[in-house]
C-alpha cells in the first residue's frame, strides 16, 4: 500500500486557548504566547512541551503550533513546522513574506536543526526565541540535533533577525514540569 497524503492537526483547544483577534505588540506577549501554548500542551495530553506562534508586521497573530509529533505518528509535527505550515496554509503562500510583508516566528525553545532549517526557508524576518537549546537538553530528554556552530549568524545573513532568552525562565519551567513528569512524547 501507498499512502499519498498526511493530514496534520492542531489540538481543538487551540480555538478556545487562543484569541485570534488579539495583538501581541512585543517581544514577550509574543513568546508568551508560545509559552502558553506548550505548557497547554502538557497539561492537556496532546504533544511535547513545544508551543509556537507567527505574527505579522502588525503584530496580528497568523498561525500557532504545537508539538503532535506523538499523536501524528510524525516526527516533523514539531511546534514550529506546526506554525509555518498553517500559516502558510492560511496566506496561501509557501514562503509567508515574499509579498513584501514582515513575519516573525516566536517558539518556546529554541528551535532544533529541523526546525532551523525550515526557518530559513518559511519567509520570517524575525525568530523569536524562549528557552535555549540546553535548556531543552537539561531538562528532557530531547535531542535538539546539529546547528550549524554561527547558526545566528546564517540566519542574519538570510534577513532573519534573532532574538534569544526572551522569558527564558517561564519557558524553562514548562521544560522542567514535564522533565519530571516522566511523560515522553
Ligand atoms: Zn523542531
């Protein structure tokens, strides 16, 4: 048998978790939100510690994602290709900003070498970032995978500005939650 399709899903709760209306002006509302969304996503059982958000030049949210790796049998269902992918769904436009636009990805944690590399590809000006690599690696068991070593530095040299340890600390604590919950998604 061959399957030809994959369909991916946010969990329900996403529509009543998040206000779609709403403006996130800056750097932490936007993080914040991704906080939110991944420790949502421990406490209701339907993926990994990871929440992500895209926003545009407005600051009106676009997409948000989370972790479904597990419940999608998937391992590319991390939070941040969650994000593009339904973002670029809902603008009809697989890199979201060559309309001219400004785009900003905010996740959780800093994002693993496949999540990286779909950041330079997605159209975002901005990647906006909670907790660090390590403290993923401190705290669970994941595997954050292999950067490039001035991996900020190649992101910059895309057009994609960085911004890191923004809420670090709420960020990190959803980490070390579910580090001892001996959950494993
Ligand atoms: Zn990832």
């Amino acid at each position: 048998m061959i399957y030809a399709q994959v369909h991916l899903t946010l969990p329900a709760w996403v529509h009543e978790a998040v206000d779609a209306n709403a403006v996130y002006p800056d750097d932490a509302a936007k993080v914040g939100l991704a906080i939110r969304l991944s420790a949502d996503n421990v406490d209701l059982a339907t993926g990994g510690p990871f929440g992500a958000a895209v926003f545009d030049g407005e600051h009106r949210l676009i997409a948000v994602g989370v972790n479904r790796v597990v419940p999608h049998t998937c391992s590319v269902a991390h939070a941040e290709m969650m994000a593009y992918m339904t973002a670029q769904q809902r603008l009809q436009r697989f890199r979201l900003n060559e309309d001219g636009g400004s785009f900003s990805l905010a996740t959780s944690s800093q994002p693993c070498c496949q999540c990286y590399g779909a950041t330079v590809w997605a159209g975002v000006n901005e990647l906006l970032i909670g907790a660090r690599a390590e403290d993923v690696e401190e705290l669970t068991e994941f595997d954050e995978g292999p950067l490039p070593a001035d991996w900020v530095g190649e992101l910059e040299k895309r057009g994609i500005a960085v911004r890191r340890d923004i809420l670090r600390d709420e960020a990190r604590d959803v980490l070390r939650r579910y580090g001892e919950s001996g959950t494993h998604y």
